[in-house]
C-alpha cells in the first residue's frame, strides 16, 4: 500500500476472501490482489475508450474532403 494512502476496514464475505486468496499470487494480500483486479479493469476501459476514439477517427476520415478538392 503506497505510504500516502489512507486503510480503511471493509466487511467482505469469507467465500470473497477465499477468491481472492486463490487469485493471490506468491505473498500478495488481499489488499495487494484487489489493487491489482483494479489496475486491471481500468486499464481494459481505458483500451475501449482507446478503441472507440480510434474507430470514430476512421469514420470521420473516411467523410474528409481535402481542400484541394473543394
């Protein structure tokens, strides 16, 4: 946990904890699994947001008219 965050206690079910044990890898906490589960999901919405703008730029390319031809 960065030294500039601040701990808070949450209640998880005891079967959510034992999910998270089992996708621990080597020592990491449960703190440390979830930390990660999160870097995860974000940087996948941030590949969608990536994908989309890039698609959207493709349709408005395909729409532009060079000036020489106006």
């Amino acid at each position: 946990m960065n030294s500039n965050c601040m701990s808070a206690t949450i209640h998880i079910d005891e079967e959510i904890i034992g999910r998270l044990k089992l996708l621990a890898r080597d020592s990491e906490t449960e703190d440390q699994v979830l930390q990660r589960l999160i870097r995860y999901i974000e940087e996948a919405d941030l590949e969608e947001i990536i994908e989309a703008r890039w698609e959207r730029l493709q349709k408005e390319k395909a729409e532009y008219i060079p000036l020489e031809d106006v």
